[in-house]
C-alpha cells in the first residue's frame, strides 16, 4: 500500500510544504492576535466569539485577496470596524500596524532537523518546494531561510488547489503515483494533493491555522502520518 511503514530508498519526488512544515509561521500569526483581541478588550464579547468573527473575515478576505500579512491586517481593520460599528480611526489603524509589524520583522525560524534532514533527502529524491501567498512576502522567507539549494524548483502560488498540483505534476513531468507531498495542511497540502494523484505525508503543527484543518480518512492508505520532520528520514 502507498502509505504504509516500508521504507522508500528508491528515487521519489518530495514536494514540500513551506510555512508550518519547514519553518514557524501560524504562530507569529496567533501571537498578533492575541494582543489585538487584547487591545480591543470588547465590553460584551469574549475572545472565543470575537475570533468566530474574525475567522469568518479572513475566510472571505482569502477567497477575495489571496494571502499574507497585508490581507491579514486588512481583516483586522474590518474586524474592529464591525465589533466597533464604524469606520476605524487613523488611531487605531497605527496601533493595528504597530501590532502586525511582527510579522514583517519576524526572522525565519526553521522547525527543528529540516536544514539536516532536507540535506539528506536531497541526495537521494527530487524536491521541490510549493507554497501559497504573497509572492514578496513568500520569497523574503524563502530567501532568508537557507534552504533553496536543496530544491530542484520552488513555486509561489495563489491557492494550493487540486488544479495546482495538477499543473505541477506536468510542469515537472513526473508521474504522481510516485510522489509525495508533504506538509501540515489538510486542506491545503493533503486532499488536494491526495485528489490530484498523489500519495501524501501529514506532519501536524499544533499551531496550524485554522481555517487550513480539515477531516482526513483514516482509512485512506495514501496518507502516512508522521509526528515531527525528522521521521521522514525513516520512510524515505
């Protein structure tokens, strides 16, 4: 079976995942919200509430706007105008870009054993690199992160849908029965992937956003579930 414990030396081609897979991300995200849900401090509304707003913006905003930092401080200025019932002051959109300036300052943070793990797979599979959101923002990661070397290509793209691992699969002209994709989304990494052909690897991260968590089948022998990065190197 594809997702079963064997373990795979022959020539595979891996295609990973980026934010939450090989470095932080979701969590610099959080750590945002959680001081504007601090700093709106709502007379009525509990935090729990307040984020079931703001989930409900950036779903939309996504879907309108695509990804990254400036479509995320967007949602922030409509999720205070709506909490607030008016348009939001020059004030508070200083303080909601003071909050958010984190996450462009924020260094690239590596999950622990990628650059060594990566080092050896790549001496043996093909990699490549496949990943969503702002094109400059996604790049200055990319960049920052030491990684590129290890990856035969690296795409940015607007949504990572089943029509996108269908154009990658031809683009790099490899049969998707013998490749992987791997990475923390449900939504985003593994069952458009899965859709599209090809076997899947989930590897989890608690802080994995949440409009990206999905059910998957667990009966669906196409997906191996690993715990952390580094047990990939026991199955390829």
């Amino acid at each position: 079976m594809a997702g079963d414990q064997a373990v795979r030396r022959q020539a595979q081609v891996l295609v990973f995942d980026a934010d939450d897979t090989l470095w932080e991300n979701n969590l610099v995200f959080e750590r945002v919200i959680d001081d504007f849900l601090a700093w709106l401090d709502h007379p009525t509304l509990d935090r729990a509430e307040i984020r079931a707003i703001l989930n409900d913006i950036e779903r939309a905003n996504t879907m309108a706007h695509g990804y990254g930092s400036k479509v995320f401080l967007r949602s922030l200025a409509e999720c205070l105008e709506r909490l607030r019932e008016r348009p939001a002051t020059e004030l508070e959109r200083r303080e909601i870009d003071r909050l958010t300036a984190a996450l462009v300052e924020h260094k690239v943070e590596l999950m622990p054993g990628v650059a060594e793990v990566l080092d050896e797979l790549a001496g043996r599979h093909e990699l490549l690199l496949l990943t969503k959101g702002d094109r400059a923002e996604q790049q200055r990661k990319l960049d920052a992160s030491g990684l590129l070397h290890h990856f035969r290509a690296a795409h940015i793209v607007r949504e990572k849908d089943v029509e996108t691992y269908r154009w990658l699969t031809g683009e790099h002209g490899f049969d998707p029965a013998v490749a992987w994709m791997i990475g923390n989304s449900p939504r985003s990494d593994i069952l458009p992937a899965r859709a599209a052909g090809l076997n899947a690897v989930f590897i989890p991260n608690e802080n994995t956003w949440a409009l990206e968590d999905e059910e998957l089948d667990p009966a669906d022998h196409g997906i191996l579930r690993l715990v952390a990065f580094p047990d990939l190197l026991r199955h390829f």
